[in-house]
C-alpha cells in the first residue's frame, strides 16, 4: 500500500546515519539466517529506515501499526519508504484490509510463493 508520500532516499538514508552517529546495528551472521524456517525469516525481517521515516512520517507508521490490527503475520515498510506491505496468512483478512485502505491509498494484493506455517 502506498500513501502516495514521496521520501527520498537521499534523505532517509543522511538522517539514519545522523541519528545512529555512524554506528549499526548487529545483525545475525548469515549462517544463523540461513537456519530460520521462511516464517522466521519473515517475522524477523525489519527495515532500517523505519526508525527515522516514522519519526517524519507518522502517516506511514500508521498504516503499519493498522496493516497488524487487521490481521497481518507481519508488516514492513519498503525500501525508503513510503510504501507498506503487510503479510497475511487469511486471504478473507488481507481483502479486509483492501477495503480498509482503498479509499485513500493504492492497494494491491500479491498471491503468496509459499504459505506462513510456523512448524517449519
């Protein structure tokens, strides 16, 4: 879904590195990613830009915290923003939240390469 806000990645990333002073955060070694079933790939993924769009961008938050509430396993913002994917595991849940958003924002649903079960 996309709010239609444009952020530049110029932007996103020179205030991501003005907000952490040059310091990243630790990531798993690829090794241990490797290990992780799909599901937990997903529900680990996040996105740094998150933590300085939002602060801007209360909008795009939004959508993400409302994609959850609807029903999403996960939600994310892309790239630099400003669009959110949220991740649904119940097709009836993710038209809902079509219906939820469509009026103001584009919306589209992608079928799924694989299905979200945890036990694997």
């Amino acid at each position: 879904m996309n709010p239609n806000i444009h952020i530049s990645t110029q932007w996103a990333y020179t205030a991501l590195s003005e907000k952490r002073n040059g310091a990243h955060p630790r990531r798993p070694k690829l090794i241990e990613q490797f290990s992780l079933s799909p599901f937990q790939t997903i529900l680990r993924s996040e996105n740094d830009f998150e933590e300085v769009v939002f602060d801007k961008y209360p909008k795009v938050k939004e959508i993400k915290i409302q994609l959850v509430r609807l029903g999403a396993a996960h939600s994310l913002m892309s790239g630099s923003g400003s669009s959110v994917f949220g991740l649904f595991d119940d097709r009836d849940q993710a038209l809902n939240a079509i219906e939820f958003f469509k009026k103001d924002h584009f919306v589209h649903l992608t079928e799924p390469y694989f299905t979200l079960q945890q036990n694997e």
